[in-house]
C-alpha cells in the first residue's frame, strides 16, 4: 500500500511501461557505452571522413563519394562567373551634350535673326557677325545664302535640324554608330522644302552638334553583373554522391570538391575525432539524464533500454540510406512513433529529439524538418487505437514535412516556380507515406520480440474471436461469463483510479482461462441439477484442484504466445489466498492438526500493479454477489466492502500501489455496476402464487 499521489491521471499506456520491472540494472552501463560508440561511428564519417593524399592529375585509387552534401564550390564559380559575363555593359547619356547642342543651335538662329533685324547693319558687317555665329570653316557664298533666305525657310530648318538632332541625342549615341546617326541626320534633312544651300547649312550645323553621347557607367555595369552572378544557385554534392571513381584521373574541380569535403590529408584528424567523442558524450548523457528524468521505467530496464537502443539505431541506418536520395526522404519519424508506441510518449519525444541532433550532424538532415516529422508522429501515435491509425499518423508528419519545407525554402529565397522545390515537397510527402508503413510492418515483431503489451495488441487480444477467449466460450461458457463481468468492473474502477482501463480489461477476459481443463469441477460451468464432483473427493484433492487452474492457466497462455503482462493477470488474480471452503472442510472432518494450511493456498505471487490488484477485487467481489440468495444495494455494498477488506488484511495489497483511496473509489463502482447486474428481479402477474402456494424464489425467468 502506497501513500495518495496527488494529480493521478489515466494512461493509455500500460502501468508498466512508467515503472522498470526488470530488477536488474547491471547492463545499464552496457548499454550507454554501448549507445556513445554506436554515435560516435554514425557522426565520424560525415564530421571526420577518411582523408587522401592525392593531387590533381593523379589516378583515384577508389571510388570517393561525399559524406555529406556541400556546396560545389568550383561549379557555383564558373557559373556565376558565366552569368556575370552575359550581362552586357552599362551605358547611360551625358546630358550636358543635348544641352550644348540645343543651345548652339538656337543661338545661331536667334542670332541671325539679331543681324538681319538691324537696319543700321552694312551687308559686310551683317556677314562679319553671322562668321563670329557660325565660326570658320563655312564659306561665305552658304553665309549669304543664308541671310538672303526667307523667314519661313529659316525657321522651318531650325524647327527640323531641332528634332533631328535632339531626337536622335535623347536616343543615345555610341561612338562606334557616330556615322551612322549622322547620317541619318542629313537624310532627315534633306526631304526638308528649302533651298539647297539651306539644306547644306543645316547640314553642316547637325554634322558638328551630333558627338557620341553614350557614356560607359562601370559602377552599374559592375553591379547588374553581381547582381546576376548572386541570382545563380549554389550547385550542391549531395550525401553519398560519388566525386571520383576510381581509376579516373583527378581535375582541379573534383580536388576543390575533396579539399571542401575535408577529404584531403592536410593535418592530423585528431581533434576533429576527439571533437566527435564529446558531441556522441553530450548526446548519450543529455538522453539518459531525459529517460531517468521523465521516462523511469525505460531507464531501469535493461530490456527496454536495448529496444529503444535498436529503434534508433534501426531509424538511423534506414534515414542514411534514403538520405542518398533526398534529405527530405529520410523517414526519422518512424522512431519516435514506434518509440511512442512502444514505450510511451514521453520517451517518443526525446527520441525524436535524438535523433533530429543525430541526422543533422551524421547526415546532414535539417533538424527543423526532423524535429518537426518526429513530433508530429509522436503526436499522432500518441491516441492510437488501432493499426489503421498509423497510416492518419503518417498523413500528419507528411503535413508537418511538407509546412516544414515550406518555411525553409521561403526562408532561403527559393521561387516558387522552382521545379526543384516541389520535388522536394514531393518527397518529404514521400517521407510520411513511408513512415507510416515501416512503422506499421515492424510494430508486431518489436511487440513479439520484446514482449510488450501496446493498446494495439490489447485490442487484438480482446477480440472474442481469439482461440483462447474461443475455446473458454465453448467449453467453459460459465467461466467465459464470469470474465466478462470482472472485465466490466476491472474497467471501470481502473479507469477511476487512474490506470491502465484496457490493461484491466483484456487481463480480466483471460484471468481464469485455466478452468478450461476441468470446467466442471468450478461452480459456474456446473449445470442446474447436475452432481458437484467435489463432494465425491477429498478436500485436499479439491482445493488442489481449484488452485491449480492458476497453474494451468499459465501453461495454456505460454502454449497460445500470450504476452507475460497477460500471463501476470492469470498469475496474481488469487495471489496466495486461501481456498477457505475446501479449508474448512478438511479442518471439520477432525484431523485438523493434520491439515498445513499452505497446501490449501494459491501459489501467488500476490498482485504486483494496481490492474492486477483490481481485477484479483473484481473476481472476489463478483462471485460473492452472485452467491447472495436475496441481492439488494446495501447487501451488495456490505459484500463488496468485505472481500476487500479481507485481501486488504490478509496482505494480497500489500505490493500494489492501490491506496486506501483508491480502494473505497473502488468499491463504490463495484457496487454500482453489480447492483445494476445482480438487482431483485420483479415478479410479474403470473409470476405471483396462487392461494395455497409458496411464494416463488427471487430470480425467475424475467429480468
């Protein structure tokens, strides 16, 4: 008997799987050098691979892959380089040269139109002027022409010899199609209707007022250049991606790779592997501190400490392999959803925490998208009910996988329009739906293998349709009957106690499979009427006989492969209780100084969890009731109250954790449920006697 633990709650899980009922613990140290080697060996060949002493132009003497993904630094360069090469150079137009030409231009024309609007002005003088407008080089025959033509004529070569020249300014003009925009330029001028030496003079006016403008901006083009170099995508050696085959001579790219790898001997590898022994340290003592802490009873069992062990040494190998595929693919979850399953979700979540430290230090696996898969099964598992259950859980790390990549790649910039991107969301898609399925197919043989009880093999267990609980309906149906009573008041005071309901259930349906042997020799598969075996033998024989359906029981549940969880309700359902009536019998026949006392009491051991204490409650209490001649509630309650204070006094508790809290919680559900079993029935109108009969017993036909 235990002191009331404040805050009990009900697990899905067995009780105990919270407790380490393997008594020894030597391996323990076993197990964590054990767990720091096997780290160790998984990180080195990524943090401290196998270096060479090799150099370019020499012969690979193996095939030499990558040990983890990196960036080809090489590739990305000359990419880059090529991107940068294609981006054209940057011109831009010096202003200052359509500004100087526009007003060249309109200075002669306004100029002139100065000139000519003196009337005080000599024609030698006007010419004299009109030279100092247009400078040397323009003889004085075009001068005159000009200034003997008409206003109309004038203005309409400077309105043309304007959008000429501008025009084409504004359009930009390199050095080397200088020519050719002169050109133009007279073209444009020479479809204009004025006379010819007109023509000539705006000609000449637009030959020297059309220079290069185009001006080449290095600092642009140098940043459209980086601009377009950044916009190349790192080009990436995946994990386990070969970098030279062997027999093939080495380049100067697959050297670069190799030296980024950290492949090439260019100093001693100790410190790098020293640097992994206290990573694998941190690891197996950060997961050890975690089980002692939240998960006791993985922590003190040596059989459960080897099976998480081999779960994630299992996940790893499985998450290596299809790494060399896709990071994205590498199934992790499939640990902690077996881990959860197995040993519960506290010990779930610190494998996929493990593990998720584990990947991306050996594989480079992002521990975001681990940790997010990993929990998201734990999550999943964590209420399953059934096998099929597993495959809803698979969908939910899928969805976690796929939110996952989501934020990384939006975190990395990448495009959506990137069809690697959703490659990438295809497997991590690919990562759940696989997840699910190796957790599905390796559940049964790690329950078998270790011999653990999980809500899924509870259900299967309790399927009537299990040869045992089969073979028990037919041959021994009132036993059967019985067990389903037990099973229904085990499960509910279970659940009002905070245990394990199922755990109680299934364990109450096989209690009492041992009477299958010799069915009639126990009073609920004797027929009305029919002779009691027992009076015909002695007392001695009989309780020998009583107490050896314990025994047979257990023979017949290792003969069927039923878990020993199971096999430890059939066990401790009597403890080492007396056969009290066969007792009382040899002790009446006058040889009482004869009769020991142990040859009439059950084997035991007594009940070790609190479901078995309970179903051992139950199996009392639902026996007596039915014995009772006249059953009502407060006979019920006072017999109910009994047997449990009889296995109290007599030390049948002794070694569960039930508290006497527990125990009245306990009697109060009993009663409940067997007074609505076993009431007074109701006698119906014809049921009544007649005048000068007896009254018919309680517990006719009718219910």
């Amino acid at each position: 008997m235990t002191q009331a633990t404040p805050g009990q709650q009900r697990h899905l899980w067995p009780r105990y799987l919270l407790r380490g009922n393997d008594r020894g613990t030597g391996l323990r140290m076993f197990w964590g050098a054990l767990a720091f080697v096997l780290a160790a060996a998984f990180m080195t060949p990524a943090l401290v691979p196998n270096r060479l002493q090799i150099d370019a132009g020499q012969v690979a003497p193996r095939d030499i892959w990558a040990p983890r993904a990196v960036t080809d630094r090489y590739r990305t360069e000359e990419l880059r380089a090529e991107a940068g090469a294609s981006v054209p150079d940057v011109y831009r137009i010096d202003p200052a040269i359509e500004a100087t030409a526009e007003e060249r231009i309109s200075g002669i024309f306004s100029g002139l139109e100065t000139l000519l609007a003196d009337p005080g002005l000599a024609d030698g003088d006007r010419l004299r002027g009109f030279r100092e407008l247009v400078g040397p080089g323009t003889s004085d025959g075009l001068l005159r022409a000009v200034l003997a033509s008409t206003p109309e004529d004038r203005a309409a070569l400077q309105a043309r010899l304007q959008e000429t020249v501008i025009g084409l300014l504004r359009s930009g003009i390199k050095a080397e199609y200088l020519e050719e925009a002169r050109r133009q330029a007279s073209a444009n001028l020479a479809a204009i209707q004025v006379d010819r030496e007109l023509r000539v003079f705006g000609d000449q006016l637009a030959q020297e007022a059309l220079v290069a403008n185009l001006v080449f901006d290095e600092r642009q083009t140098r940043q459209q250049r980086l601009e377009a170099a950044d916009r190349v995508d790192p080009v990436k050696i995946v994990s386990g991606q070969v970098v030279v085959r062997a027999g093939e001579v080495v380049s100067e790219h697959q050297l670069t790779i190799l030296q980024d790898l950290g492949l090439l001997e260019t100093s001693p590898a100790y410190p790098a592997r020293a640097g992994v022994l206290v990573l694998a340290g941190l690891l197996v003592a950060g997961m050890a501190t975690y089980l002692r802490l939240f998960c006791p009873g993985v922590y003190a069992s040596d059989r459960r400490t080897f099976l998480l062990l081999l779960i994630l040494v299992g996940t790893m190998a499985i998450a290596a392999g299809t790494a060399r595929f896709s990071p994205y693919l590498a199934p992790l979850a499939v640990g902690p959803m077996l881990t959860t399953i197995l040993l519960g979700p506290p010990a779930g979540l610190g494998a996929a925490i493990l593990l998720g430290l584990i990947a991306e230090l050996g594989a480079d696996i992002n521990l975001v998208l681990s940790l997010a898969g990993g929990i998201a099964g734990v999550y999943g598992v964590a209420t399953v009910s059934q096998r099929n259950d597993l495959i809803r859980s698979g969908m939910l790390v899928m969805a976690a996988n796929l939110a996952a990549i989501l934020g990384l790649s939006l975190v990395g910039g990448r495009s959506f329009a990137e069809p690697a991107l959703w490659v990438d969301h295809l497997w991590g898609m690919a990562n759940g739906f696989l997840s699910s399925v190796l957790a599905l197919g390796s559940l049964p043989f790690l329950e078998n293998l270790f011999g653990i009880v999980t809500p899924l093999k509870l259900l299967e267990l309790s399927n009537p349709n299990q040869p045992l609980l089969r073979k028990l309906l037919l041959e021994a149906p009132g036993t059967y009957q019985h067990g389903l009573q037990v099973a229904n008041l085990a499960e509910v005071a279970t659940e009002r106690v905070g245990g394990d309901a199922l755990l109680a259930r299934v364990g109450a349906y096989y209690h009492d499979i041992g009477k299958i042997k010799r069915p009639y020799f126990f009073i609920d598969n004797q027929l009305f009427g029919d002779e009691n075996p027992h009076d015909r033998i002695a007392p001695h024989l009989s309780a020998l006989i009583i107490t050896s359906h314990v025994r047979d029981g257990v023979e017949l549940a290792r003969e069927h492969k039923l878990p020993e969880p199971l096999i430890d309700f059939i066990q401790q359902h009597h403890g080492t209780g007396l056969v009290t009536y066969f007792f009382s019998r040899a002790t009446e026949d006058g040889r009482a100084e004869t009769v020991i006392e142990q040859d009439f009491r059950y084997d035991g051991p007594i009940p070790q969890t609190r479901e078995a204490a309970i179903v051992m409650l139950a199996d009392g209490c639902e026996a007596a009731v039915r014995a009772l001649p006249q059953p009502n509630p407060s006979r019920i309650e006072a017999v109910v109250r009994k047997v449990i204070r009889e296995r109290l006094d007599g030390g049948q508790l002794n070694q569960s954790d039930l508290t006497l809290r527990d125990l009245d919680a306990i009697a109060d559900e009993f009663t409940k449920l067997l007074t609505g079993t076993f009431h007074v029935r109701v006698q119906y109108p014809e049921d009544l006697p007649k005048e000068g009969e007896k009254p018919a017993a309680a517990g006719g036909d009718r219910a």
